[in-house]
C-alpha cells in the first residue's frame, strides 16, 4: 500500500508542477483549480484506485481534501495526504 500512496503523491505533485506551468503568466492563480486537477488527473486516477472516478466527484474530493489540508488536518505532504485519503475511499 506504501508504494502505491507513493506513486500516487507524486502522480499529484506533476499535476501541480503541469498546473504551475499552464498558469504561469497569472502566477499560479488558478480559482477554478480543482476542475482543471479533475480534467488532468481524471484518467490517470483509475489504475491507482482500481476504478474509473467522476469528474465531478473529483472536483468535490479535490475541493474538500485541500480544505482539510489547509485546516491542519494532517501533518503529511498534500500529495501523501490527497493519495491516501483518495485510496481509502476507493477501499
């Protein structure tokens, strides 16, 4: 389970490096970030969780893990956070 939540997070983190480089003329402001997260990641998620995920579920996981991260939920890196919140929903 280690190497998956693994190679998940940093399934997250090109996401974001491919998030920073699209909006780099706006500095990374991005308020509709979670769809295009959703757009990039939607088909990518699937051999990690075992199953096809919905985009708009996505953008509602998206949206409710980074304010959980950003209320101190966890102590972990986002990307670990995202990954194993992501997997065990899938479980």
């Amino acid at each position: 389970m280690e190497e998956k939540i693994d190679a998940l997070a940093q399934l997250f983190r090109e996401a974001a490096m491919a998030h920073h480089e699209a909006y780099s003329a706006t500095d990374g402001d991005d308020p509709a970030w979670p769809l295009w997260y959703a757009d990039y990641l939607s088909d990518k998620l699937t051999p990690y969780l075992g199953e096809t995920i919905d985009k708009d579920v996505l953008i509602d996981d998206l949206t409710r893990l980074d304010q959980e991260v950003k209320s101190g939920a966890s102590d972990d890196d986002w990307a670990v956070y995202y990954a194993q919140s992501l997997l065990n929903k899938a479980s």
